[in-house]
C-alpha cells in the first residue's frame, strides 16, 4: 500500500496542502484536475525532483520522501516520454532493466511477451527519435514496467497523442497493468482517463484534495 501524509509544501503563492492520501495496492489510482490544481507539483514531489522531505511518502512501510531519486524506485512515464533519442527502443527498455537488475530469465520472458502485445516488434531496433508517438508512448510504458518499480507513475500519458490513438493506448495500458497488478497513480485532467481506469478517482483543485463526489 502506498500512502502520502502530512504534505504541506509552498511555492510563490501555491500551496500543496494533503494531510492523507491513499494509494491503493496493486491498482490504479486516477488523480484527476484542471490546470494548476497541483498535479505537476505532486508529480515532482514523488519523483524527487523537488527536493522536500517535510513530509511522509510511504509505499509499503518503506518512506521514499529521505530518499534520492535513484533509490525510490519508481517507474515513470512522462507526459513526454523522455525517451533516449539515440537509442532503440530495445536499448532504451533494456538500459533500465540492467541498472534494476530485472534481467533474469523470467524478465527475458516478460519482455518478449509484452513487445508483442504492445506491438512493438517491427519498431524494436528502430532509434527512438523516429518513433511515432503512440510508439514513444508504449515503449515508455513498457520501460517503466520492466523497471520492478514499487510504483508506477503515469504523468498524462495520452495526452501527446490524437484522439485515435488515445482509446487504443487506453486499452494497452490497461491490459498491462492488469497483467503486472502495479500499484499506478495516474495523473491526467481527462474525464475519459478516469471513467476507463476507475474506480478509484481522486479529485485535487487549488492545491487540496476533494471528494470525488463534489
């Protein structure tokens, strides 16, 4: 189970104020909200790459919030895939399996297995700087799954892509992490992420989280 307490964290005249969220195990978590609410602040607290340890990030009884970036082991999809452009899309998955040490022969066979659901066997030795988007969005993905991660982290994975290929990914992801049972936080302002992935829905707006009733 993951769980995020006491967070209090202020930047010019924001302020990011969640006492207690929960994170369900195993499951995807929706945090849906418009534009400023917090998402991206709660993204970067998270991942690290804002630098705040007043606070509690617990996954498994573990708190990742003392942590570096490195050591909270977290696979991430970014809004923009932040793929290496120089590499294959082999190369990119397979870099972070080996500095995760998920390169066993069970990893082998996960892998091989999800390239093809995925459809990524005629772009697999392709440089990621030629892919297309929606195959930027599933080799992220399928990085981010092959990374052990104690959480997957999905920052508006859709959003890069037309509305086609948007209810094909949906449907991908899904079927990927019903495969994996990762715990997912996904963070999107799309209703439609969160009628396709519920029913765990969590509102935030103006740094606070809501109910999803409201």
């Amino acid at each position: 189970m993951a769980f995020i307490k006491n967070l209090k964290y202020k930047i010019e005249n924001f302020v990011l104020d969640i006492p207690s969220l929960e994170i369900k195990d195993n499951e995807v978590t929706v945090l849906m909200g418009p534009s400023g609410a917090g998402k991206s602040t709660l993204f970067n607290l998270i991942t690290g790459f804002i630098k705040y340890s007043d606070w509690q990030f617990e996954i498994n009884g573990v708190d990742l919030a003392k942590k570096e970036i490195s050591d909270r082991e977290l696979g991430v999809v970014f809004q923009s895939f932040e793929l290496f452009p120089h590499l294959t899309a082999r190369e990119n998955i397979e870099l972070v399996m080996q500095s995760r040490k998920n390169n066993g022969a069970q990893a082998i066979a996960d892998l091989e297995k999800f390239k093809n659901i995925l459809s990524l066997t005629n772009c697999w030795n392709t440089k990621a700087q030629v892919l297309s988007g929606g195959e930027k969005q599933r080799v992220a993905l399928l990085r981010a799954v092959m990374a052990k991660p104690r959480m997957l982290l999905l920052d508006e994975p859709f959003s890069a892509l037309d509305l086609a290929n948007k209810e094909e990914a949906r449907k991908l992801v899904k079927s990927v992490l019903t495969e994996f049972k990762i715990t997912t936080l996904l963070i999107s302002h799309d209703t439609k992420d969160a009628q396709y992935f519920g029913p765990n829905l969590v509102l935030i707006d103006n740094g606070q989280i809501r109910p999803a009733s409201s």
